[in-house]
C-alpha cells in the first residue's frame, strides 16, 4: 500500500503506548514518499518475531508532514549544546537502539532518559525509562554482545543534592532493564590534603563509547568551571580510573568542555578518539591505541586570525558541531560546521542568528579536507537554537565500500518562518564515493516546510542522530520534530509536544531521469569489477541471449548524475568501459549511471569510478 506524502494518523500524546492493530504489518509493508529529491524507504509495524527479547508493540506513521515513525515523543527541544553524538545505534546482531530525553509539562525536574528497540523487520519494545530520577541527556554506545550502553545526568535542580553522572547498561540485547551505575564523585585536596567533594561541581553531559574489549570510556565536563574531565572502566562498571581533566598533555579547557558536552567520541576495534575544539579556534582530535593509557593529539583544524578566504587560509572558525567514524583502516573520518568570521554572519543580523556556515569534511589519513556543502548566504531572523544556516554535521560510513554519507540541518528558505520568528530547518544528505574528496547526491530528507505556523504546528527538524554504519545507501535517522522553529531554552519560545521520529532514508539517483526504467521486461546485465578504477566489464548476464545476439545489438548509455549524456556505444556479449567520455577525456571519480537497452528490454544500474 502506497502512502501519499503527508499521511497522517492519530497519535496517543498522554503516554508511550502507541495505538495501532496487528494487521498494520501487512498493509503498511513499504511506504514511499517521493519528491524531486526525496526517496524514503518505510519498515513495517506490528506481528510477532522469532527469538526476540521484546514483545511486538505496533509503531504508528508519524502524524506530521516530516516523515518517518513515532519512536516517542517530548516537549524538551535542547536536549543537547552541540556536537555529534549517537542517540540511534546498529546492533551487530542488526537490531536498533533509539534512546531521547523525554519531558513533560515543562518541568526541568521531569526530565528523563527514554530507551526503545527495533528489530527488524517488525518488532518494536515499548518505550521505558530508564532511570527515574535522572535524565539529562548523555549518549548511547553498545557492549560487543549488543547490549545497549547509555550516559545522562542529574543536577541539583532535581534537590538531590549533588550533581551526578551516571551509566546504564542493558541486562540484554533490546531488554530496555538497565543496571543504573553511578560514575565516580570528583575529589579535590585542600591545604590539609583532605578530599573535598564539591557538591556543584561534578562533572556532567556524560559521553561514552565503547572498544573492542568493552573498554567503557566516559568524557564529562564541569560547566561552570569550564573544564573537560574523561575516566575508564575496564570492568563493565564496576572500577574506573580517576577522572583526569588532561590528554596527550593538554589541559581539557574550553570551548567544547563547557555547557552542554560538545566532546565527541568515536571508537572502532581498540582505538577510541575524542573530538573537541578550543577556544572556538581549533578542532582537536585526542586518540589512544592502548585502552587509555597514552594519548596522542591532533589538529582537524586551525583558524589563525587575520587569515582571509583565499587559499589555504580560511574565513571561518570550527563550530560546536561535530562528528566521527572510523572506517575499516581505522582512518578517522570527520565532518563539521564551521562559521563565517564576518560579524553577523554575513546577513547583517546579530550574533547568534543568520550565521553563514559550511559542513566539511577531514580525514586522518591523506589530511585533507573538503565543503561538503556550504550555507553561504544570509537567513533572517535564523534558525535559533545554536544553529547555523547548515548544522548538526553527522558522519556514517557503509563498511562494505567505503562510502561516506553526511547529514545536516539546513535553514534553506527565508519565507519558511515560523509565527514565532525562526526559521524551519530541514535534514539534508550527501555521499561522497572517493574518500571524501568530492560530495554527490545531495538531497533534501524530510522536504518538511510550514511557513507562518503557530506554536504546535510547525515543521522543524533538528537535533538529528545517524547510525554509523550505512548498508546499501539506506541511513537510519532519529530526529525531533520541534513543533515550534527555536528553543524553548535558548529562544523561549512556546513548549509544545515533539514527535521523535525514526527514518530510514535511501540515497538514490531520482534526478537522473534519462536512466528511470519504463519496460516491464527486465534485462540482467553484470558489471565487474564495480567499484572500478582502471576498467570495468559490462556483460549480458544471459548467455544464451548473448549468444543470439547477432543482429540486433545491445545499446548502451553512461550518464552523469545531472542527466547529461557522456557516452553511447553498440555492443554484442559485452563492452569494456576505461571510465572515459566520448571525447576519450577521463572522468572525475564518482558515480555514474548505466542504461543498457536491447529490444524491449531495459536495464539501469550505477557505476562507480575510484582514484
């Protein structure tokens, strides 16, 4: 069953049960939503599966115009102050891990850590808490049996006392029963060389990832100190080295180890990597090899001031956003915003509203780096809510190739504006097929767009998380439908009910109209090898229709994405292809698309050439 764009269903905002029949499984088996530049792939709901740890709860269609499922929902829109942490993860066994900062009435003391599983293809947990007494946000990470690993904080706003953080790991696997670990109280001497603990000052906004031996890294900072600390248990909880506010030397200061825990972590097989700017001139990179015990320290990048556009100087400072994965060499690959120097923005608005940004890329490996996208053009009166014109930089990478996709917020319309007087963002993607050196299919996710709405109506999607892994261009995407443009912290705006949404999203060449496949006779057609560097064969994959084909031969075309013709070419059994155009020039490396006709019969597929 075909659902239009929009579809809409009533949805329970008094609880976390979410209404729906058994049946919905076998209706709502594939949901499109298509556009100019949106193809979105929709996973079914209800009905029972073998083996599974959590009993089926049917998932509804979100019934608002973003697309996507309603995983849960909360009236807090700043659940975190930047970077670009996980709070969705792929299980190694494929299940998915969701995990958000619910609140109700807006009550700061009601603020809560929610966690939810999917297995696919049908099997939804219900949506617990995980801890009664805590919940602002931390991150999620998992344990190599796939149990869930999780961090939030408590303050003294909650009259507990003392400032708290804390970690929970799952019994098992989507269980959603949490053992609750309180992390260690932070200690100073004082002349007597007594152990003063300071009941405001402990570390809080918890991160965490885990290594290949279940290695638990946690990173938090003291807010009002402005100083980063970051501990290790090697025994799944139980001990933890002492906290240290140093790595590879360096003092933990601001700017990304104050409010809000900007620090990122990424971890692959026994390295772990802390992501963290200074002083809003740097983007630094901290990476151990050998469970924490030494540290060594990079830079993704530097902004020396007085520097002006021209190459290889630069006009921009390294932002809040941030976010990294390791590929399978252990190459750190990163992605971030970086803002324009000129006051205001460059729209001649104030400071904080209307920023001109980029999203760019940087790699450890080859040390270069690329715009993924720029957002090089004023938005009035702005997003609100720390974001640029384009934010919320997020990294994946599919392990079988090596593609890389980015995804950002992105304010693209200045008559999308709210009643309130913030602009909607949308949730934008891109692929890059060479090691992030050139960025192709960029595409607008959610196409979401409410100019004029109230409070309660509107169509603003931010604080986005992907999962880091990416498997056959579909990325799995947790975000906040802000139902009012701003934040109700930071821009006081009205508190309102936000859905959070589930997306599986497929990156697809929709705009190469020249390659769309209009026969309902399928020809079969092989490409070896593809990925290709230097040649690629493309066969008829029928033998015998190969063998016949003697008189009417088969005609082949390679376009780029654009829709532009680059080479046609008539062959029998097959065609060897050296990644050239007509004119025999050579081609940039990237993805190109294949038809292939023969009678009535047609075939469409990508190629992809590499360095």
């Amino acid at each position: 069953m075909n659902l239009p764009a929009g579809h809409t269903e009533n949805i329970n905002k008094e609880d976390f049960v979410f209404r729906g029949s058994l049946i919905i499984s076998l209706v709502l088996s594939l949901w499109f939503v298509t556009s100019a530049q949106m193809s979105i792939i929709g996973d079914e709901s209800g009905g029972k599966f073998a083996g599974s740890l959590t009993k089926p709860v049917p998932l509804q269609l979100s019934a608002v115009t973003s697309p996507g499922y309603l995983v849960g929902e909360t009236d807090y829109d700043w659940p975190v102050n930047g970077g670009g942490r996980r709070y969705i993860c792929q299980s190694r066994s494929g299940g998915y891990h969701f995990y958000w900062n619910y609140r109700s009435e807006g009550n700061l003391n009601k603020r809560r850590a929610f966690y939810r599983y999917f297995r696919r293809p049908d099997t939804w947990s219900e949506a617990k808490m995980i801890d009664t007494t805590c919940g602002r946000m931390g991150a999620l990470s998992q344990l190599r049996d796939g149990r869930a690993v999780a961090t939030a904080h408590v303050t003294l706003d909650t009259l507990v006392g003392y400032n708290f953080s804390f970690l929970y790991i799952d019994s098992a696997e989507g269980a959603g029963n949490f053992q609750v670990i309180q992390l260690p109280l932070l200690g100073f001497p004082d002349s007597s060389g007594n152990i003063i603990i300071d009941s405001g000052a402990q570390p809080i906004w918890p991160n965490v990832a885990v290594d290949r031996r279940d290695n638990i890294y946690v990173t938090a900072c003291q807010q009002a100190a402005l100083t980063g600390w970051w501990t290790v248990s090697k025994d799944l909880g139980r001990t933890w080295s002492a906290w240290s506010d140093t790595l590879a030397g360096s003092h933990l200061n601001p700017f990304a180890w104050s409010a809000g825990g900007r620090e990122v972590l990424v971890s692959r097989d026994s390295r772990v990597a802390i992501l963290a700017g200074s002083d809003n001139l740097q983007l630094l990179y901290y990476e151990t090899r050998d469970e924490g015990r030494t540290w060594k320290k990079d830079t993704v990048f530097e902004f020396l001031p007085g520097d002006s556009i021209t190459p290889p100087n630069d006009s921009v400072l390294p932002y809040i956003w941030y976010s990294g994965v390791y590929d399978n060499d252990n190459v750190l690959h990163v992605a971030y915003a970086a803002v324009d120097t000129t006051p205001g923005g460059g729209s001649g608005a104030p400071y904080g509203s209307g920023w001109r940004s980029q999203i760019r890329y940087w790699n450890s490996s080859n040390r270069k780096s690329s715009v993924v996208t720029s957002g090089w053009w004023g938005i009035n009166p702005g997003p609100g809510s720390n974001h640029t014109t384009v934010a919320e930089a997020q990294i994946a990478i599919d392990r079988s190739n090596g593609f890389l996709y980015c995804t950002w917020t992105q304010a693209d319309a200045n008559d999308d504006v709210s009643a309130g007087g913030m602009n909607n963002l949308e949730l934008y993607t891109a692929l890059s097929v060479d090691n992030g050196e050139t960025w192709i299919y960029r595409q607008n996710m959610t196409n979401s767009h409410s100019p004029t709405a109230p409070a309660g109506s509107c169509e603003n999607d931010e604080w986005h998380s992907i999962s880091e892994t990416v498997s056959n261009d579909v990325l799995d995407i947790f975000y906040m439908n802000d139902k009012e443009a701003g934040s109700s912290v930071n821009d006081f705006t009205a508190i309102t009910v936000n859905p959070m949404n589930y997306l599986r999203y497929v990156i697809s060449p929709v705009e190469a109209k020249p390659v769309k496949n209009v026969s309902k006779n399928t020809l079969r057609v092989t490409m070896l090898p593809n990925p290709f560097r230097n040649r690629i064969e493309i066969r008829l994959a029928d033998k015998d229709l190969a063998a016949s084909n003697g008189r009417n031969k088969a005609h082949l075309s390679i376009f780029a994405t654009n829709g532009r013709l680059l080479r046609e070419a008539s062959f029998k059994e097959k065609y060897l292809w050296n990644g050239t155009d007509a004119f025999g020039r050579r081609l940039p490396a990237g993805i190109y698309l294949l038809q292939v006709n023969y009678n009535n019969m047609k075939h469409s597929s990508r190629i992809v050439l590499t360095k």
